[in-house]
C-alpha cells in the first residue's frame, strides 16, 4: 500500500505499508488524528455519550528495521457522564519476528492518565487523580498463549507489581500469576465503604483463574497495619499488626477452602472445609486471649469451636465452648459471667427455617438450656433458666429467677407460653404468637417485678422500685402495634452526672399507638417535689409535649449556693435532639456563697493515679462518672441536637451574697436563652441592701451584682466606699463566686496598701500602729479567702435569721442587729445596743420601687416614711 488517505470533518488518517506473503509488515508507518475543526469535542461512534477532544494515533516501523515496531495514542479531553481525564497516552515498543518456532511478538507497553475526575465521589477518592503503570508482552504463534511480565501499577497511596500468563485465548481462557498491593493509607476508600477506614496494608496473591469455567485456585496473604474500621472494639483488636493467610480452589465439584487464618492482637481464627451447592462442610475455631484488647471495662477469655454440615435449607450448625472471667463493661453484667461460661448449641435447618434442637449456658450464677423435639411439622421447644441470686444485679431484693415455659413453631410461626417467678413477688408471663420471619405478633405481656433489672442496660445510672405491666403487642413487631399500662411505685432514678437521685417516684404510663403518656410525681432528694405529665413518642425522634411542674426544689452546692426552685415548664420536640424547653421559675430565699478559699479541692484530688486500687474504690468513681471509657464508651451521642432553651428566672428578693466579709441582699429576674450547649443569658440580680464588713469595719455597699453566663457559677460585682480625708476609698469584689478578685481603688489613686489603711482604720498607712497593722494583716487574708465565715456567720446560721450583725452606734456603742423576711414582702429588723435600748424597723415592699419604712425605738421615738426608688 504505497499510499493512503482518509479525510473527514473531524478525521484525518493516512500512512503506508507493505506486508509480506506470510502477514508478518515488513515496514508501516500510519498516523492519525481525531479533532474538531472548530475546537469542540467529538462524539465518538458506537459509545454512549461519550466524547474526546482530541485524540493522535502512530504505529510505524523503524527504517532498515522491518521487525521493530513502536506505537502511540494520545487522547486528552475524555469526557463521560461518570468520567472525566485530562490525558491518557499509552505507548508501546517492541519486535515483531519470525523464529523456528513461530512467528512472534514482544514489547514494552506504558500507559499514564492524568486529571482523573470521576463522578463517583468514594470512586474519586478512592482512585485520586493521576495513574501510570508498565508491562511486558509476550506471544509465540502456535503456543496459545500470551506473557505479561513486569506488572507495575502506580497510583495515589496504591502500588502494583505482578506476572501473568493467559492461555486458552481461543476457549478456556486461563490466567496464572501474582499479584503483590501496597495501599499507604486506606482511608482514601472510607467513602467508598461507607465508614471511617486507617491504616495501611500489603496483599499478595497468586493462583489461577478461568473466566469462562468460574475455576480458580489461589493462596491470599494479607499483612495490616494500625487498621480501622470505626468500630472501636474492633478498632482496637487491629491497632498492631494483623494477618490474614487464605488458601482457596474452585471446581466444578464446588469450592474447597484448604485454610483460613486470622492473627490479630491475641485473636487466632481458623477455618476449612468445603461448600458446595449439594452440601457443605466447614469447621472454624476462634480464640481470644485477654477481651481487654476490646478497650476499658472488657476483660477474661473465650475459646469456641464451630461446625456447619448441609446445605442452607438442609443443615446442621453446632458451637461449643468456653469463657473464663469475662467482662463486657457493664457491672451488672460482668457479676453474671464471672467465673468459668460453658456455651453449647446445636442448631437445625430445615427448608430454610432455624431450628433449636438443644441450647445451653451455664456458670456458677446462671444456667439456661432449651430442648427441641419435632413432631411431624411441628417443632417444640422446652425453656429452662435460673438466677441463683437476683441480688447480684437488683441489691434489694435477694433470692432464685427463674424462667420456664415452651416455644411451638409451625408452618405459620411460634406459639409462645412463657413464665417467670422471683423473689419479692417478681411474676411475669408472655403469651401469643410471632409470625414467621418475625413479620408480626399478637403478644399479651403482664407482670410486676423490680426496676433494677433495668440497671443492666442502662448502668451507670440505675433506678429501682416496683414495677407493673399489662401490654399486648398486636401487628407488626414495632412501637406503634404496643399498647396497655405500665406503673412505677416507690421508685428511686439516679444520674451520678446529675448529683441528684428522684427519689418516691409514683409513675403511670399509658401506651397506645407508639406513644406513652406520663403522669408521674416525684421527690428531689435534697428537698422538693416534681410533677411530670404529658405524652412521648417511643419511636424515634421520640417526639414529646410535657409539662414540668416543680414545686420548691432545692439545688444546692455546699461551697457555692442553695436555692429553692419553683414554677412550670414545657419541653416539647423531640428528645433525641432539637427539644425546647421554656417557663417561667421563681426562686425563694437563695443563698450565694463565697468560700473561704479560691482553691477547688475537687480538681485536685481528681488529678491523682490510683495503684492497686481496690474493686469497691474503682466501682465507686465509675458511678461517679470519673473513669475514662474510651472512644467505645457508652456515653451519649455528641452529635445530638441541645435543647432550646427559653427561661424566666425571677427573684424579687432575697438573693443573698455572703462570704469574705459581704452581707448583701439582691433581687432582679433572669432570662436564659440559646441552647443547652450555648446558654445565652440577660438580666441579672440587683443590690437591695447589704454590707461589706472588714475588721469590724462597716462599709455600706453601693453596688452588688449577680449575673449567671452560662454556668451555675455566679458571677458576681461587689462594691463598697467611704470617704476620708478628702480621699474616697473602694474596695471591688468581683469575678466567679468560686474564686472572685479583690481590689482597692480610691479618687485620688493610692497604692492599695494606703486605700485599704483608709478603708479600715481611716488614716494613712504610715499613721497606723503595729496592733492595726496586725489587723490589717487579717483582714487582707479575709478577702483573699483564708478567714472563713467567721462568728457571727455561724450565729446566723444556727438562729436561721437572713442578717444578722455587730455593729457600732453613731454615739460609738457596740450594738446588736438582727434581721428576718417575716412574709415575701415584710423584712423586719431588731436592733440592740450594749445600753439595752432596742429599736424594732419594719420595710414593706408595696410594689416595686415603692417601699414604706416603719421605725419604734424603746425610748418612745417613732418615725414612718415612705421611699420612691427608681433605678436610671
């Protein structure tokens, strides 16, 4: 062919050649190009919208050369709906020769794509953006088959080498080879599975395969390192290093699995045997040293054995063996497997159906077995287990569990006839029937027993008391097909998050429809009472509409505050993340302390290492909630919605500051906003009356503030004056009540040393003698937290009276002052000097910012007035 021409539009190809008698060329030499005159890409023939915006084709001969050939293709701007690249080129060099043996052919052949972008996100990841590669071809006419050698594979965070050898081009197709993969980071595929993956990992496998018979023979061997799977048990199993070694043929007798084993971390699986669609036989072991690999609270050993014979509708499936001191990170849990587990099934399967021919559990706390017998079509089945001792997960009550009765199941599904008996009246029964494959039921549950069953599933919280129940489940096996009544009498319900418990709880709970409504009352266990009604979704997102009604509830901090809380609130949405909470609260006589100390002996005694601790200590900080569990703890879920938030607090009086010398009465409203993550708080409480008193010192308070900003931990502004010499001193308490600063300002400014010299002793620093420095000494050590409460704090206290004073009459005269709210808006104040004349002073808060004062003295003397008070 001396010359050849092909134009069209967007085709141009042209080239010559010569081939000889026996079709091997003896010289070529062919280009071609692919393009658009006008730049815009081309829809390739026989594809589905697929197209290339340019595309260069040359094979030739080199001159002088006829058994040499070299090839290339070039495409850039590949564009499919699911894929896109950039450039591909594939390129190729090699002889092409006649031999004694045959005509032959061999080369070299490279290929690269770069600026891959496929529509598949996990794909995209997965694959990244640029691969190449390389390999060697191979063929000799007659032989039938054809060599690839010098495999290699290059991509992102992937590496390939490997051979083949495919044979039977005309039937079989047989291929034989290795293959050897390095993947760095395996969490380029997380996308891909649909779950968080680490780690990286090296696989080799060699074997044959046959793509049109489905034969293959082949040896796995997989190497990991620090693999995930975002299962954190799991996780942790892999966290080292990991191996895998499989050992695989298939035929047409079916698949033999020669071996199978699994080393990781203390784990060693096995299994062989043989699958086939006329019957299977597999046998597998598994093993685990120390369950403490799985993370905090796992613990003991487990050692099973398993077979399968059959075929998934004719079968037989047994598992036996053993667990020694296993823990599964619930205590209550934990008390039932201590000591020696002995696990033995045996299971049938007959047209498809799983049935129980015998099951049994036993250890020193708990024993369970089922029998089955068959009779004709149907299957019986015997169930027997027994508790030695409730007590080891409900304390209160003592004594045997024990639970018996059968299972019938037919063509149509189980008929269940199940009881259970135990100590203090525990009685239940389940009657009924399930469809098969569990599709629906129609199931009558009644029974009374103890709450704290529950405290197996819900520890470290735990509740107890009696429980009753009449519920029939009539439909599909779902909430909404649940109905009947469920009571609550003499319960207790304890958070250690909370610090708090409920305690005499009386709860009734009507279910219909997949919702329960609440009517429950309950008292606080430091004092007050808690009424809950209104209905909650069962299913999720547990959608509810409740009303909270509290009716003094005390909240206290023993070194912080102590409050009584009163009012109504709605929590309404749903409960697993978005709910909203709003009302209006009012607090009677609160009390905010300011402690002796700035130092938090909590945090401190938190920051130690226990060695050698003992079980009881360790089970006392995991109620507390002070042990760390690990990503596989079974705390709530971060990811919740918080709770809305829209609160009214209001307090017109008696908020009461006390601490390092500061006696102050507040009053104001609070609103809290924002979520329970992000509490956005406005308003505050405002001075009413108080003073500071510092060394005997009396200062009268101009300001006093108290503002809550998204913590229980007030923080507080207090501030008292006086003037001497021309001079007005300050002293300023102020910051969180746990741990507040103290600071002496004066107009004009004075080191702090003077202001305070003035503030107690009404002169200079340098007029002052050395007694009076002594007592400055303490009364610095006062407000810095290290003088306590002192005497007249206790005396307070001890009489319960809301002020209580020592103080000095205008003449100079020791005097006593005793104050008390005698109604919400009555405060009446006695006051007593050293001479024994007494005067009583009575102030009734008409409304707010109207006050009208009262004053009798002993002496006869009486006065009345009437006070405006506006705040600008």
């Amino acid at each position: 062919l001396d010359q050849f021409n092909l134009a069209t539009r967007s085709l141009k190809l042209s080239g010559k050649a010569e081939i000889a008698a026996d079709g091997l060329p003896e010289s070529v030499n062919v280009t071609g190009t692919l393009a658009d005159p006008d730049g815009t890409p081309v829809l390739l023939p026989f594809q589905d919208d697929t197209r290339v915006g340019r595309a260069d084709f040359r094979l030739k001969t080199l001159p002088g050369d006829a058994d040499s050939w070299s090839g290339e293709v070039v495409v850039e701007g590949l564009d499919r709906p699911d894929l896109k690249v950039a450039r591909m080129m594939l390129d190729g060099s090699g002889r092409i020769g006649r031999t004694p043996a045959g005509n032959s052919l061999d080369g070299t052949l490279g290929f690269k794509a770069v600026g891959i972008a496929l529509s598949d996100m996990g794909l995209a990841e997965a694959v990244g953006s640029e691969i190449n590669g390389t390999a060697r071809i191979q063929w000799l006419e007659g032989s039938g088959a054809l060599q690839l050698s010098g495999i290699r594979l290059e991509g992102a965070g992937l590496s390939g080498t490997g051979a083949a050898k495919i044979e039977g081009l005309e039937d079989a197709f047989l291929a034989t080879g290795n293959l050897a993969v390095d993947a760095t980071d395996f969490a380029r595929f997380s996308r891909l599975a649909g779950r968080k993956l680490g780690g990286a990992g090296k696989l080799s496998l060699s074997g044959s395969v046959s793509r049109l018979s489905g034969f293959f023979d082949a040896d796995l061997a997989f190497e990991g390192t620090g693999l995930s799977l975002d299962v954190p048990e799991i996780d942790r199993l892999l966290a080292d290093r990991s191996t895998l070694a499989a050992s695989v043929r298939r035929d047409e007798g079916g698949t033999t699995l020669r071996a199978f084993d699994l080393v990781a971390n203390g784990l060693t699986a096995k299994a062989s045997g043989r699958l086939a669609s006329t019957g299977s036989d597999l046998t597998g072991t598994v093993a685990l040293d120390d369950l403490a690999v799985l993370g905090p609270g796992y613990g003991g050993a487990v050692d099973l054995e398993g077979r399968f014979t059959g075929t998934p509708e004719e079968g037989q499936l047994t598992l036996a063996g053993t667990g020694q001191s296993l823990r599964v990170g619930n205590p209550e849990a934990d008390k039932l497997l201590a000591g020696q587990s002995v696990l033995d099934i045996a299971l049938g399967l007959k047209n498809g159906v799983v049935q129980v021919q015998s099951a049994k559990l036993s250890n020193p706390q708990l024993s369970a077995t089922a029998t089955g017998e068959i009779d004709g079509g149907r299957s019986t089945i015997d169930l027997d287990a027994r508790l030695a001792n409730l007590g080891l997960i409900v304390p209160d009550v003592s004594g045997p569990l024990t639970l018996s009765g059968t299972a019938t199941q037919d063509a149509t599904g189980y008929t269940l006839d199940i009881s259970g008996k135990g100590p203090g009246q525990i009685a239940a029964t389940v009657k009924g029937r399930i469809a098969s494959g569990l599709g629906s039921a129609d199931l009558t549950v009644r029974g009374s027993g103890e709450a704290g069953l529950a405290n197996l599933v819900i520890s470290p919280r735990s509740v107890s008391g009696r429980i009753g129940y009449d519920l029939r489940l009539k439909g599909p096996l779902a909430l909404r097909s649940l109905s009947g009544r469920v009571t609550l009498s003499d319960g207790r319900i304890a958070d250690p998050g909370l610090g708090l418990s409920l305690q005499d709880v009386q709860a009734i709970g009507q279910v219909t429809s997949g919702t329960l409504q609440l009517a429950a009352t309950s008292g606080l266990s430091s004092g007050g009472r808690l009424r809950v009604d209104g209905p909650i979704g069962l299913a999720p997102p547990q959608n509810t509409d409740l009303t909270l009604t509290l009716d003094a509830l005390r909240l206290y901090d023993p070194e912080l505050y102590d409050s009584r809380v009163s009012g109504t609130l709605t929590l309404k949405g749903p409960l697993t993340g978005g709910a909203r909470l709003a009302g209006d609260l009012s607090l009677s006589e609160t009390e905010v302390r300011v402690p002796a100390s700035g130092f938090s002996s909590a945090t401190a005694l938190l920051d130690i290492r226990h060695a050698n601790e003992p079980g009881a200590v360790r089970e006392t900080r995991r109620k507390a909630g002070l042990l760390e569990t690990g990503s596989g703890g079974s705390g709530a879920a971060t990811s919740a919605k918080p709770i809305a938030l829209d609160l009214t607090i209001s307090a017109p009086s008696k908020v009461f500051i006390r601490g390092r010398g500061i006696d102050a009465e507040l009053g104001g409203a609070l609103r809290l906003q924002g979520t329970t993550a992000d509490v956005r708080p406005s308003g505050g409480f405002q001075l009413i009356r108080g003073r500071m008193d510092i060394l005997g010192r009396r200062l009268v308070l101009s300001r006093a503030d108290l503002v809550l900003e998204g913590s229980l931990v007030p923080q507080i502004n207090v501030a008292a004056s006086t003037e001497s010499d021309g001079i007005t001193s300050t002293v300023t308490v102020e910051g969180p009540a746990d741990d507040p600063v103290v600071s002496f300002t004066s107009s004009p400014d004075l080191p702090q040393e003077e202001v305070l010299a003035r503030l107690l002793f009404g002169r200079g620093l340098d007029k002052i003698s050395a007694l009076q420095a002594a007592q400055l000494a303490n009364a610095v050590a006062v407000l810095a937290g290290r003088g306590g409460v002192g005497l007249v704090g206790n005396l307070r206290r001890t009489f319960g009276l809301d002020d209580f004073d020592v103080t000095t009459t205008d003449d100079g005269n020791a005097a006593l002052k005793a104050g008390k709210y005698i109604s919400d808006n009555v405060y009446t104040e006695i006051e007593v000097d050293q001479d024994g004349k007494s005067q009583i002073n009575l102030n009734l808060d008409v409304r707010e910012g109207v006050t009208v004062k009262g004053t009798l003295g002993a002496d006869g003397e009486t006065g009345i007035g009437v006070y405006l008070e506006r705040d600008y």
